[in-house]
C-alpha cells in the first residue's frame, strides 16, 4: 500500500523528513506580511506602514479562524493513515475541500458586514483605514482558494507529502512577492498592488495545489465514494472536531484582535511599531509550527494505530526539538532584532518605538512554544474539545490580566500577550494525561 504507516516509533529522521519542508514552507508564508512592510516602509509614512498591516492582519483573523480546515483535514487524514483505511483518507480530502469552497463562496457574500465589523473593532486614523479598506476590497475575493490551500496543505502532510507542500507553498509565496514587487514598486499601485499580488497568487497556487492531490489519490486503492463522503457519521465527527477548532481559533482571534485594536488606540506610531514586532512573532510561530504539525501527523497515526507508546514517543520527540529550536529563534532575536527593525521600516519614531518592546517579541518564541506544541498533539488526537475549553479560559484569563496592567499601556499590552501562552500551556497540560489514557480506545476508527 502506498501510503500504510508503520508500527514504529518515530526517529529524528522521520520527524525532520516530515518537519524542515513544512518549516521552510511555514516561514515563506509570514515573510510576505514582512516584505509588504518592507516595500510600503521605504516610504517615511507610519499611516502607510499601518495601512498594510491592519488589513493583512484582518484578514489574518479571518483565515486563521478558518485553520481548522488545514487542522482538521490533517488530524483526521493522519488517524485514516494510522487505521490503513484509504477510502477514508480519500474522503476526508472530498469532504474538506466542498467545505473550503463553500466557506468561501459565504465569504464573498457577506464582505460588506465583515469589513464594517473588522473596521469597527480595529479603529486606527481615517487615512489608515481608508487604505486598509482599499486592501479588503480586493483580497477578500481570494477566500475561496486561500481556503482551498489549507486543506490541501493538511491533506498533504497528513500523507507524509510533505515535500509537495513546501513547493505549493513556496510556489504561492514567491509568486506573492513578486507580484508585490511588480504592482507596488513597478506600477505604483500601492496598497491596490499589495492586495492584487495576493489574489492572484492564491488562485494559482490552489489551481495547482487541487491538481496535485487529485493526481497523488489516484495511486489509492479504491475509488470516489459520494456516498462515504456525505456519511452522516464521519460529517458529524468532521464537524465536531472542526467545530471545537474554530471556536477555539476565533477565541485566538479575539486576543489579538484587541492586541492591535489597542495599539491603534495608543496611537499610528504604536501600531505601526507593534506591527513590526508581531512579524517577529508570527514568523517564530510559523517556524515552530512546523514541528507542531509534525506532531499533528505522528500523533495522528499512533491514535489511528491505538498505540500508546508511539503516541508517547512522538510527543516527547517534537517537544523536545520544538523547545531547543524555540530557544535558539528566541536568542537569534534577542541579538539582531534591532538591526531587523531598521531593515524594516525608516521612520525614526517607530524604530524608537520597537526597539523598545523588542525582548518581548524575542521571548514570544520560548514562552509560547509549549501551547503551540500541545495544539498539534491534541489536534493530531482530535481532543479538540479540550482545545476548545482551555483557548476559552485561557482568553478569559487574558483579558483579567490585561485589566489588571491597563494603566501600563503597551507594556501590560505586551505582559498580558505573552501570559496568555502561559494559559494555554497550563490548561492543555493537565488534560494531557486524559487524551493519552484515551488512546487505545479511539472510537474514530
């Protein structure tokens, strides 16, 4: 069988078979939201600087609330692995995708309420916003093949192809940047040109993306089953699991949408600062994403298998390098994260600025690693209702901490994000022997 998975504990070389091309496909994706403050921070305009990111991080909550399509996909595809059920690993690709597209068709539709909602909660100058909403106005209509992308990059990884998803995601975002390059620095388009480079880029990368697993499926034994893909019994677990990822990821969205609807308040100059510093921080979690999703397959597969000890084995294994690899990014920006700064933006105000709440960005990385990897062991065993329950108390948390350290300003802003990690870490931690007790009687086999 093409894709059966062994009864094996996993070594470092199966981890990092399956970990560096999801690595490198991981940080290319957040390195677009750095090159598009790179080219519009060239001009000495914080509104513009804070123009982009507002918008990209608008739409960065949206999408992110819809992660559980690449989660899910790779939770449940990982589990039909472990179990040797082809039909089903076929299937969950058909179902995923008809989710995709028809969350995104929604998207399109309802556009005008989302931007006047986004735009209400986010609140930064009249010429920040009136740039911002230029952005939304276009790329929103990428929702349905940006969608498409994250299930085929689960499908993809769950399946061990995870070479196949670093050239599908390298292929969309150097055909990003450059399209960036050429509408903003060639056309002088602007913002425009930012969010037209992304649109387009997304489309064909879903093109080829939706071609590739299509063709990869081919070599399953068995054939397309409508009817195995529309089971009331497998779309109620898929919703299940699903349904507890998106609400813990718009809980996620909720911090950090007060994380920069706060900054915006503070002022252009903050915002534009924070911007900077939050690229620091979702390029490191990108990074370390890449063993999270290692641990998403590996854990998959032992659950799908109903084996403990493998299940063991993989969470010790990728924790383990998710923290050394953690420490190191976290010391990397310690030392360079002022000469990054200056790279990125030459206002002078908000060079100041950044440079001063640079070492919480740095620690971001070290501190936040825990929940990250917790989150792929739990996805991978979809225990996602203990996800669920620890992002919502773990937000709730957040928002006493940041009431607390209010009159701190951008300090307590800072101080009350990276607690928020804390949160997490502790209550999925304690979980943690309950989902693994559960693992030799998985009822999704």
């Amino acid at each position: 069988m093409a894709f059966n998975a062994a009864l094996i504990s996993i070594s470092n070389k199966d981890l990092f078979r399956v970990a560096i091309p999801i690595m490198i496909a991981n940080v290319s994706t957040p390195l677009l939201g750095v090159v598009d403050t790179m080219i519009i921070g060239q001009a000495p305009d914080p509104a513009l600087i804070g123009s982009v990111a507002i918008a990209s991080l608008i739409f960065t909550f949206i999408y992110w609330g819809f992660g559980f399509l690449r989660m899910g996909t790779a939770g449940l595809t990982a589990q039909a692995l472990g179990a040797d059920d082809h039909g089903e690993i076929r299937a969950t690709l058909g179902r995923s995708i008809l989710l995709a597209v028809t969350i995104g068709i929604i998207l399109i539709s309802l556009q005008h309420p989302i931007s006047e909602l986004a735009f209400y909660l986010i609140q930064g100058s009249f010429r920040v916003e009136l740039l911002a909403k230029e952005y939304f106005d276009i790329r929103i209509w990428s929702a349905p093949a940006t969608l498409t992308n994250y299930v085929v990059l689960g499908w993809l990884i769950a399946i061990g192809k995870a070479r196949h998803a670093l050239a599908l995601q390298l292929l969309l975002n150097i055909s990003n940047m450059l399209m960036d390059i050429f509408f903003v620095l060639g056309l002088g388009m602007g913002v425009k040109g930012v969010a037209l480079g992304t649109l387009l880029s997304e489309y064909g990368a879903a093109g080829i993306g939706v071609f590739t697993v299509f063709t990869i499926q081919k070599r399953l034994p068995g054939s397309w089953n409508m009817k195995r893909i529309v089971a009331k019994e497998k779309v109620l677990k898929s919703l299940s699991v699903n349904g507890d990822i998106l609400i813990r990821s718009l809980a996620l969205i909720v911090v950090f949408t007060w994380f920069t609807a706060s900054s915006a308040a503070l002022g252009d100059v903050t915002l534009a600062a924070n911007a900077v510093l939050l690229h620091f921080l979702t390029v490191s979690a990108y990074f370390l994403d890449g063993i999270a999703l290692a641990a998403e397959k590996f854990i998959g597969e032992s659950v799908g298998q109903r084996s403990k000890r493998n299940f063991i084995d993989a969470a010790k294994l990728t924790t383990i390098w998710a923290a050394g690899i953690a420490a190191l990014i976290s010391f990397c920006l310690l030392i360079c994260g002022p000469a990054i700064i200056n790279f990125m933006t030459v206002d002078p105000d908000v060079r100041a600025l950044a440079k001063d709440f640079v070492i919480f960005a740095a620690l971001a990385p070290f501190i936040g690693v825990w929940c990250f990897q917790l989150d792929g062991i739990f996805i991978g065993a979809t225990a996602t209702s203990f996800m669920r329950n620890s992002m919502l108390f773990s937000t709730l948390l957040f928002f006493v901490t940041w009431k607390g350290l209010e009159d701190f300003g951008n300090l307590g802003l800072w101080l009350s994000l990276l607690s928020h990690f804390i949160y997490r870490t502790i209550t999925l931690y304690l979980k943690l022997p309950k989902v693994i007790k559960a693992v030799d009687h998985n009822p999704s086999n």
